[in-house]
C-alpha cells in the first residue's frame, strides 16, 4: 500500500528528530539522511502527479464552460 504524502512527512519529522539527536552516530545519521532523501523524492513525485492531475481537471473544467 502506497503512503500517503501526511504518512512521509510524518516519517521525515521522525527523522528529523532521531537526525538532531545527540545520541545518534555518524552512521545512523548517514542511514536517516538516505532515507529521508529518499522520502522526500517520494513527496515530489506524489505533488508533481497531484498537480498534473489538477491541470487535467482544470483544463477540462475551462473546456466545459466554453460549450
């Protein structure tokens, strides 16, 4: 099942936090920043494909009106 766009930036914010921890190594941090990249492509991905389905709908909508 494919995350929704609330579910990664939760995931990211979790990264963040584990990212700024004191605790966390130089391994682990390189780990987080892989995957929060990761995530963050995946965000995009989900808005690029959002936005082109909006200019669909308006495109279509503006098409509508002119008949």
């Amino acid at each position: 099942m494919e995350k929704s766009i609330e579910q990664t930036f939760a995931e990211l914010d979790e990264l963040l936090e584990k990212l700024e921890s004191p605790d966390t190594t130089l391994e682990e941090s390189f780990a987080c920043y892989e995957a929060g990249i990761k995530l963050v492509k995946a965000c995009n991905d989900k808005i690029d494909k959002v936005e082109k389905q909006m200019i669909i709908l308006q495109g279509g909508a503006e098409e509508d009106g002119d008949a």
